[in-house]
C-alpha cells in the first residue's frame, strides 16, 4: 500500500469517527435534554419528538453524506419510543395511534434528512462551480499576463543578441527586460497567494493590527518603481482583524499596482478606514481616469480581459483582482468596486474585526 492508498484509508477513518462522535454527542444530548424536560413536568414531556427531530436536522447537517442522517432517524425514532413514551423503558407499539405516531416520525424524520443532505450537497456544488469558474477566469488572465512580458522578454534579448543596436538601446531594452521580470514575479506571487486559499477558502488567521498590515503593504509597495504617494486615514482606537497578514498584504499591494497599471493621470493613493457592525472597511481610492460604470461586474470576476481582450502590452486589471477577491472572500469579507470621492476608482473590502480588549 502507497502512501496515497494510506492517507485515503486514514481520512476515512478520520470521517467515520467525526461522524459517528456527531451522531452519539447530538442524540446523547438530546437524550439528556428530553430526560430533563420530564423530571421538569412529572413525566409528561410533549418535547421529546421534536427535539429528536432536531437531532437529526443536525446529525444531517454536520455528517458526510445520507446515512448518519437516516440512522439518527431511526436512533431517535426508538428513542422516543422506549424512554418517553408510556410505558417508559418499554418499547410497544400496541397501543392505539402508537404504530401511525411512530411512522410518521421516522418518515418525518428521514425526509428532514434527506433534504437537509441535499441541500448541503447542492451548496457545496454551487461553491465548486464558482470556484472552477473564478480559475478559468484567473487561468485566461493569466496567460494573458505571462504570454505579452514573455514576448517582450525574447524579442528584446534577440535585438540585444544581434549587436547591432547602440548602446544606449541596449541600455533601454535592458531595462525593459528587468521590468517584464519583475511584473512576472508580481504574477508568480499571486498564483502562490491563490493556491493558499484554493482548499475550500481554508486559511490560518491570526489576530493582527489592522494598520501594521497596511504600513507594511504601503513600505512594499514604494519599492516597486514608479510608485504613487500613499495616504491612510487612521481611527481613534486599534482594530484587531482575524487574517493570514501576507494574504491581505498581497491585497493592499495589488490594489496599489493596479492604480499604477490603469488609474491613467493618477496623482496620489487614498486609504480610508471605517468600522461598523464588526467589520471595518478598507477603501484604495485614487483620482485617475475611474472605470467605466458597465465594467465593474466583470473586472472582479476576472473575466474583463476575456471579453475586452487588446493587443497592447498593459497588464490584465482582471488576475489582480480575481485573487484579492479570492482571498477577501476567505476572509469572509467581500470585495467592492465604483467611484473615488477623489474622482477616479475605488476598491473597497470588508473583513470582520474584534473589539481590542486592551483599549479601555
């Protein structure tokens, strides 16, 4: 057995105990809830089969696949059978209504299953196809990307090879080759930033000080050449947010990247912060040219450049976005695009935050 084999065998094993501690901790409490209700009232507990049947909306809900549902079905079913129904710690069946009582609280029960699984399958596909449809939007785009600095890179190379240009051309292409492969390594770092939060939005977060995360993404991003001034707002207390800081780093700067690939007769970058029911919003704001108003649903989706593919060499707005869509979303944060206070674009993204604890 190759270790492939094995680590297959392991997860399903791993599955098969987190499901069956699923279904033994639900019933187990609601066991232990329904024996309560009847200390409560002498006996009489009328409760009992709709906890049970809210055991199994939740065995249905937090398993893997039809069985544990239907089996918890079957569980409570009995369980309401032979402790709290009379005669208690009985199973009968032959008193009158018994036998149609119990049926439709197993049929009840097992369709509540069935339908809860369902829909959680049809989510789950649901988050599949747009996954897959946010990479072959990111894959177009990025073959947009690579295919004209890569193009750039050989041609100017082959000129250099042939010596027959001055000096100073050479010079130039030099330094065109230099900035083609310093755009690709910008385009290799969001590739790595997509592979981490392509494990079904999985990511480690750690507590982090909002405005550390973006001073340190605005020190990156003045090392790239031809940077913009960067001005950020500040609030009046600390701001805690849950993140993986290289990933919303990786948004900052692609966010400030793209104003310089695209925001035309920009000037100067705007960061605005405000905080309300518990998340706080980050606003990329510039006063360049702005976005025509009917682009704005496709350029977050990647699919911009697909649709408007150009022959020119201006980089793709779209792989930028589509991976800090990706990883705001993560996040659980959303991404927003539209129109600067300043008079060119803004981009704006949400992420839950905590209430610092240390500020009285």
């Amino acid at each position: 057995m190759n270790i492939t084999d094995r680590l297959r065998v392991f997860l399903q094993k791993y599955k098969t105990c987190k499901n069956l501690l699923i279904l033994l901790s639900t019933l187990g409490a609601t066991i232990g809830l329904s024996v309560l209700l009847s200390y409560i009232n002498d006996d009489n507990n009328p409760f009992a089969m709709a906890l049970f049947i809210m055991a199994v909306v939740i065995v249905a809900r937090w398993t893997d696949g039809y069985t544990w549902g239907i089996v918890a079905a079957f569980m409570g079913t009995f369980c309401v059978n032979y402790i709290f129904t009379y005669p208690f710690w009985a199973f009968s069946i032959d008193y009158t209504g018994y036998p149609l009582t119990f049926s439709v609280m197993l049929i009840v029960s097992v369709l509540i299953s069935t339908l809860t699984t369902q829909i959680k399958q049809q989510e789950r596909l649901r988050f599949d196809i747009e996954r897959e449809k946010m990479y072959s939007n990111l894959l177009r785009a990025i073959a947009h990307d690579l295919r004209t600095p890569l193009t750039a890179i050989i041609g100017a190379s082959s000129a250099i090879q042939e010596q027959k240009l001055s000096a100073e051309d050479q010079i130039r292409l030099a330094e065109g080759i230099r900035k083609d492969a310093e755009w690709l390594v910008r385009v290799t770092e969001n590739l790595l930033s997509v592979t981490r939060v392509s494990n079904h939005g999985m990511i480690k977060k750690e507590d982090e000080v909002l405005e550390e995360i973006i001073g340190s993404a605005i020190m990156k991003y003045h090392r790239l050449p031809g940077s913009l001034p960067v001005d950020s707002d500040t609030l009046s207390d600390i701001i805690l947010v849950p993140m993986d800081a290289m990933l919303i780093e990786q948004v900052m700067i692609n966010l400030f990247d793209n104003v310089n690939a695209h925001a035309e007769g920009a000037s100067k970058i705007w960061i605005h912060l405000r905080k309300e029911n518990g998340m706080v919003f980050i606003s990329v704001e510039d006063d360049g040219c702005g976005i025509t108003p009917s682009l704005l649903p496709q350029i977050l989706d990647g699919t911009y450049m697909s649709k408007h593919s150009r022959n020119d060499d201006r980089r793709n707005m779209g792989i930028g976005l589509s991976v800090c869509r990706s990883i705001i979303e993560a996040h659980g944060g959303r991404l927003f695009a539209g129109k600067s206070r300043h008079g060119g674009a803004a981009f704006e993204f949400s992420l839950p935050c905590k209430e610092n604890m240390y500020v009285e």
